[in-house]
C-alpha cells in the first residue's frame, strides 16, 4: 500500500497518489455540506444562516489542527524517502506527543474563547444562540479531528493514500444518517448536526487506527522509538506550528471578512454560507494536489532528487489551471441550481446572491490552484514558515475588503475578497518558490 514517489513517471504517480485523496476530500467537505443542506431544508434559513456564520470560525481552528498534522507528515515523508525507517518511527511517535498537547490545549482555548469569538464577529442576534451551540460541539470533538487528520498523515506520508479514503467513506455515511436521525427524527436542529460530525470523525479515526495497527507491520514502535526526543519535537515544531498558524493567519482575514458579511444580515449570510459549502467542495481537487505535492516534494527532497521537484511541479500547475477553468464553467451554468440543495425555491434573494458569489469566484479558481500546488511544495520541502507571508498577504487582502471596501459597494465587494486575496497570496509564493528550488538545484549540482 506504498508508494514510493522517488523513482517511475512523474505525471502518472501524481495523478495516481491524488485521486484518492480527491475522493477523501470529497467525502470530507460532504460532513459538511451535508450539514448544512439538512439544516437549510429541515430547520429553515436562520438555522443556515447560524451555521453559515461558523464558517471562517471553523476554518480558524480546523485550519490551524490541518496545517498541523499536514505538517507533522513533512518529516515522515523525508525520513521514508531517505529510507531512514528508525528515524520515521521516532518521527511519528514524537508527533503523537504533540497531537495530544494540541488536543488538550485547543480544546480548552476554544471553550473560553468562542463566545467572545462570535460577539466580536457581529453574528445577528437571531441566530447568536443557534451559531454557539453549533460550533461549540464542533471544538469539543477536536480530539477526533486531530486524531483523524494526524492517522491520514501518517497514510500520506508513506505513499498510501487510500487507506484514508475507504473510512472517509464509511464516516460520510454514518454522518448522512446521523444528521436525519437527530435533525429529523429527535428535532435537535443545529446541536444534532454537530454531534453528527463529531460522532462520525470519531469512529472514522478509531477504524483507521485499527486497520492501520493491522495492516503497516513497519509501524511496529519499541522503547527506543517511543521515547521523547527534543531534536525531534523542535524540528517537527518548526515545520508544522508555521503551517497551522498560515491556515490560521488566513482564517483570520475570514474572520474579519464575516464579521463584515454579518452586518448584511441573516439572508446574505445563508447565501454567503451555502456559496461557500458549493465553491469549497469542487476547489477540493486543487486542494489535494496541492497535498499531493507536499507528499511528493517531501520524499524527493529526502531522495535528494531536486530535479523530479521541478517535473513535479510544471505538471501539478498545468492540471490545475486545467481543472480551474472547467470547474468555472460548470459553475457559471449549474451554480444557481445546487443551491437548491440548501433552500427551498421560494428563496429567490438567497439563490441569486449565492450564485453572484459562486460566479465571481469560479473565475479566479486557477488562481487559487496556482496558490495551493505553489505553497503545498514549499512546505512539502521544508520551509513552511516561508509561507506565512502569503497568509498574511491574505489577511491584509481580506482585512482591507471588509473594512474599506464593503460599507461603500456592499455584497459585490465580499464576492471579490477571496479572489482579491488569492492574487495578493501568489505574487509572495510564486517568487519564493523559485528562489527555493533554484537554491537547492544549485546546492545539489555542489
């Protein structure tokens, strides 16, 4: 079930290694779409809405627990590419440490924090209650998100990445029934979709620790593998803390962008909110090849084999401008109808709005696969913390439209944000990401 991406053709390894990840990210953005559609149709617009206004919430610290495990995965990578087997048990070892530290500490951050979260996010009143009970579960189940994420790391890191996809599968499921069970039938309404997801992450995590304890005899951890190993914990820190603080700096500027939605009122955020559960769920491509050229970067450079890097790369761009012009082009013709999917058809305002936001982001989605396979290499070669300077260009990007530009041209600036800071991330990374791999073509020519 590993794949070793050193050695064999470049195009063919990539599309291989990605699909399946394309297929988990799928069925993951479903736990949420799923949500939020049952919520929107069964519960009604306020109840979208409160979910909906979670959203870059959410992504702050979902984002902050998936840089971390993504990046946990950097040095395992490198250690298997370097055919360095003691050193990767030790490696992996070491980051479960930190995945519990994490869990404990983001668990009680949350729980202090996420109150006063929302009240500076302006959430309407209507819908404060509904939004709090929400996203409170949802961070109280961090520990499964954690442990999930971090198993599928692990998965990526030695070359399979189908194992994560078969309980991504299972765990979809069990969520669809989940959320009709306890929305529908028990009538708990947004408090049911919560406990949905977290009770299916959960169970997703526990069956894939159990396949992987059965099915990876190299995972096999003695004493000297367990134990704490400073060099080990700082180095895995200073790849991975920067990766979750850039997904966080970004979600920051979400925030901010929210907070400005939030005052258009309830109807323009359950629009904003189901836009954004149909543009996240086919960007999810892009999204994963850019996870499949972190994993690729990561074991060449253990391989010391820069020139495969470079392969790599031209390939990864031109499939993903490929693919952000045809998702565009579906979503200029089909977006106003998906929307359905989260209202009724009486809800004229709410489709028309959402399919304004879909619209002006499609256009750019080639942007943003430009920015996901540019930043997924740097970090995938080690230098995560390089990255932080494009999500904080996206702060400054979203920060500036909910500031400066909303209260004079309204719901039409907050459909440009995100491709305002998409433009504003790539001139930082583009330039990075040549000096970096010219830098290390030079060294490995020394």
């Amino acid at each position: 079930m590993e794949k070793d991406l050193t050695q064999g053709n470049t195009l063919k390894l990539i599309i291989s290694f990605c699909i399946p990840l394309i297929g988990g990210a799928i069925f993951q953005q479903l736990y949420n779409v799923v949500d939020t559609m049952i919520v929107g149709r069964f519960v009604g617009v306020d109840a979208l809405a409160a979910v909906g206004s979670t959203g870059s919430l959410n992504f702050l610290v979902i984002g902050f627990v998936l840089g971390l495990t993504q990046g946990f995965g950097i040095p395992i990578a490198q250690s298997f590419g370097a055919r360095e087997h003691k050193r990767m048990l030790q490696t992996i070892m070491n980051a479960f440490y930190l995945c519990i530290f994490f869990s404990i500490f983001l668990t009680l951050l949350t729980h202090f924090t996420t109150d006063t979260l929302l009240t500076w996010m302006q959430t309407p009143e209507n819908i404060f209650k509904q939004s709090y009970h929400y996203i409170s579960i949802i961070f109280y189940g961090l520990t499964c998100t954690i442990a999930y994420n971090f198993l599928a790391s692990i998965s990526r890191s030695l070359g399979d990445s189908q194992t994560p996809l078969l309980f991504l599968i299972i765990s979809s499921v069990l969520n669809v029934v989940l959320d009709l069970i306890m929305i529908i039938n028990f009538q708990m309404g947004v408090q049911g979709a919560a406990f949905a997801t977290v009770i299916s992450q959960g169970i997703s995590a526990v069956l894939c620790f159990i396949y992987m304890a059965k099915k990876y005899p190299q995972l096999r951890f003695d004493q000297h593998a367990r134990q704490i190993n400073q060099n080990l914990i700082m180095k895995l820190i200073n790849v991975a803390v920067p990766m979750a603080l850039q997904f966080s700096i970004t979600a920051i500027g979400a925030v901010i962008l929210q907070s400005a939605v939030n005052t258009l009122g309830s109807q323009k955020v359950a629009a904003i909110a189901a836009a954004q559960k149909l543009s996240m769920f086919f960007t999810q491509p892009m999204d994963m090849m850019g996870a499949t050229m972190a994993t690729f970067a990561g074991q060449n450079l253990g391989a010391k084999k820069i020139g495969r890097i470079f392969k790599g790369l031209k390939e990864a761009m031109l499939l993903v401008i490929g693919y952000g012009i045809i998702a565009c082009l579906f979503m200029i013709f089909f977006g106003k109808y998906l929307t359905l999917l989260f209202v009724s058809g009486n809800e004229i305002s709410v489709i028309n709005d959402a399919q304004q936001f879909l619209i002006c982001n499609s256009l750019f989605y080639f942007v943003l696969g430009i920015l996901f396979v540019s930043r997924n290499t740097i970090q995938g070669l080690g230098k995560s913390a390089l990255t932080m300077l494009a999500g904080a260009a996206e702060l400054i990007a979203r920060s500036a439209v909910a500031f400066l530009l909303v209260a004079p041209f309204g719901y039409q600036a907050i459909c440009f944000a995100n491709p305002i800071a998409w433009f504003a991330a790539i001139i930082i990374l583009i330039p990075t990401l040549l000096v970096l791999l010219n830098q290390l073509k030079k060294d490995a020519a020394n």
